[in-house]
C-alpha cells in the first residue's frame, strides 16, 4: 500500500485544478468527509526543524485494517501499517521524492503518547511498523523524527477501501508485470506484460509477497514494485484525458478525502499546496526506498539501514535533490509503465537546491553534485 503517496499526489493536483473553476459547495463536502486529527501534543516540543523555510514533508501511512466489509482483502487480521512514505516538496517547488521505509527495518523505538495520554515505553530492536500497533500515526512520527532528524510536517493515513476507490476513480492503472503473479490469498493470478487494474485487484497487486514468480518474497522486493506503481499513476493523473475532465477529477477528489485521517486543517489547505505543486514536471519526481542490509540476528526476515541512510535524511533536511548515489535506484514518475519516457510531462523550472544549511549533528551530508533526474527508471 505504499502507492497511497500518488493518488495523494494525483489529488492535490486534482485540486489544484479544480481552485479554479469555483466548487464552494464540493469543498463544504469533501471537509465533511476529512478525519482530522491534531497529534501535535502527543509529540510534544522536542521535535528536529528542517533547515529550510517552505520546505513541505509529508509522511503517508497505510492503514490495514480489515474492519469494514469493503477492507475484507483476505484473511489476514490487519490493524496494522505495511507503508511509511515520506513525501518531499522542494521549497522553491522545483522538484519532489518520495521515500520510501521498509515496514521490516529493525530499528530503536523511543518512547512516545498514545491518543488517551498512555506512555508506550521505549524498544530497542523493533520492527519499524510496530510502532503503529503500538501507538497509531503520532507514535510512527515520534518514531521517524527521532530517527531521521526531518520534521514530518503533515501525515496522512489512507485505508484499505480508500486506495481502492482512488484507483478507480483514475480509471485504473496500467502497470507493467516483469513475473506472473499467482496468489491464492487473495486469490488473482496476473500474467506478465503490461496491462490496467484496478479495484480488488490493484490493491492484491501492490500488496503481494509470496505469490511472484521468481521474487524472493521480501518487502524491498515488493517496494520496488509499487514505487513503479505509483509512477504510473501520478502519470496518468496528468494525462490530458483527465485533467479536462471535472467529472473524473470530482470523483478522484472525493474518494480520496472520503478515506484520509490527516492534520491539515481543510481541502483549502490542501488545495493551497497543489497550487505550488502543479510547477513540478514528472521528471523532477522520483521515487527511493531508504538504503538496507540483512539484519545479523535475523537476516532472512528482517533488515536494517545501511550507514548511508544518514547522507539520504541530510538531504532531506537541507531540501536538496536526490543525488546521483540514490537517483541511479530511483524510479522516475516520467516514465511509462514499458520503461518509455512519457510525453505528458508538464513544464517545470529547473533551478538548484535551494537550501544550503548543514545537516543535524552527527548525521555527515552528501557532498556530491545533484545528477540529472532520468527519464526511464521502471522495472520493465
């Protein structure tokens, strides 16, 4: 469910679209259907600030809850988060990424506050999604910030039923398939090549393990593949087709605030950052997950974050792109589910990094030179 990040993207450039053509009344329904939850008390004032003003960073969590007819997927008891993402917004709104946390990463957990004012205890050597049994959005927050030293300055929580309903509204996604997938799970069976899903059916594709010919059954593995899916549906959500259509647009708007628990404030406030969002062409968003190794205790089950993890979060913090070292592993959202290079991109300025504080104490920044985004970066 890690694709949750680009039908957030797809809708607030949605929204960004829809400002203009005056929805007053959309808008007091879309409010209505929010869940918003301020957690800033649970985190309390020791919190990393960024080191760039306008700088945005945005952590999405998936929510596998079964409850709920419609988040009956399979027979698994959920309740979980199988997804951290933290999206990245350029201060001057030149270029954005996605990053990606593997729920498998062992890490230290500090302590932190449940909604009710109950202290969950630090735990050394947890799994990273743990923390979201243990103590919901504002405890995988704490947990992040602690760890990446990057504010997280909005979150998102997207269900089950939600993802479902945004991939629709987009018509689906076309998806390129390297194996044939059989999963008697969630019972689909996907041949190879490149085809659209959608429904039941995307949400099997972008969350299966074990049923991938030829894969290893790991969560890196299956992260490489949504992080492709989420490419393809960003593109999509800016192909001309959909952008002209309001009707399309309304219903992909609608699902997707129908689903979300978040701490903005209102859609205005998301629509305020489309706006900014829309200058930002396809080839200047990618996609990465944080860089790993087996864990030595365990390391056919469980990971751990290399040492160059901390030159990934610096640059985070200092609001510089992606350099060459992480980009050569990136997926791009310019590119085409058959590895092509879209023609849909929109204009985007080309300008530098425009941050240049150093990084947090202890945590070394990179000292290498951005390289150009590339254009073809998918799995096919």
């Amino acid at each position: 469910m890690r694709t949750v990040v680009a039908v957030i993207v797809s809708s607030l450039l949605a929204l960004g679209v829809l400002t203009g053509v005056g929805v007053t009344v959309a808008y007091r329904h879309w409010n209505g259907n929010l869940d918003v939850e301020d957690v800033d008390a649970q985190l309390g004032p020791d919190r990393p600030e960024n080191a760039v003003k306008g700088q945005v960073n945005i952590l999405v969590l998936g929510d596998d809850t079964r409850q709920g007819k419609r988040n009956k997927v399979d027979t698994a008891s959920g309740g979980g988060s199988d997804t951290t993402i933290l999206i990245h917004l350029s201060a001057d709104r030149t270029f954005a990424y996605g990053i990606s946390i593997p729920r498998d990463v062992i890490v230290d957990r500090p302590a932190c506050t449940k909604k009710d004012g109950t202290v969950v205890p630090a735990q050394p050597d947890a799994l990273w999604n743990a923390a979201y049994t243990a103590g919901g959005q504002a405890c995988t927050i704490k947990q992040f910030e602690k760890l990446t030293g990057v504010r997280a300055d909005k979150y998102v929580v997207v269900k089950f039923s939600g993802f479902k309903d945004m991939v629709d509204a987009l018509g689906g996604v076309e998806v390129c398939i390297p194996e044939r997938i059989v999963d008697p799970e969630t019972k689909i069976t996907l041949d190879a090549g490149t085809r659209r899903i959608e429904g039941d059916e995307a949400l099997a594709y972008v969350r299966v393990r074990k049923g991938v010919t030829g894969g290893d059954g790991s969560d890196p593995q299956r992260i490489k593949r949504q992080q492709a899916f989420m490419a393809s549906m960003i593109n999509g959500a800016f192909r001309a087709d959909m952008l002209a259509r309001p009707d399309k647009l309304l219903s992909l708007v609608n699902a997707t605030t129908r689903s979300l628990t978040t701490n903005f404030e209102n859609v205005a406030q998301m629509a305020d950052l489309a706006g900014s969002l829309r200058s930002i062409g396809l080839d200047n968003i990618s996609f990465v997950t944080t860089p790993w190794e087996p864990w030595p205790q365990d390391p056919g089950n469980r990971i751990q974050w290399t040492s160059s993890v901390a030159k990934l979060w610096s640059l985070v913090r200092r609001d510089q792109p992606l350099t060459r070292e992480f980009e050569d592993e990136a997926i791009n959202a310019a590119t085409n589910p058959d590895g092509t290079a879209s023609t849909s991109t929109s204009p985007s300025a080309s300008g530098s990094a425009s941050g240049s504080a150093s990084g947090s104490p202890g945590q070394d920044a990179s000292s290498e030179a951005p390289t150009e985004r590339p254009r073809s970066a998918g799995l096919c």
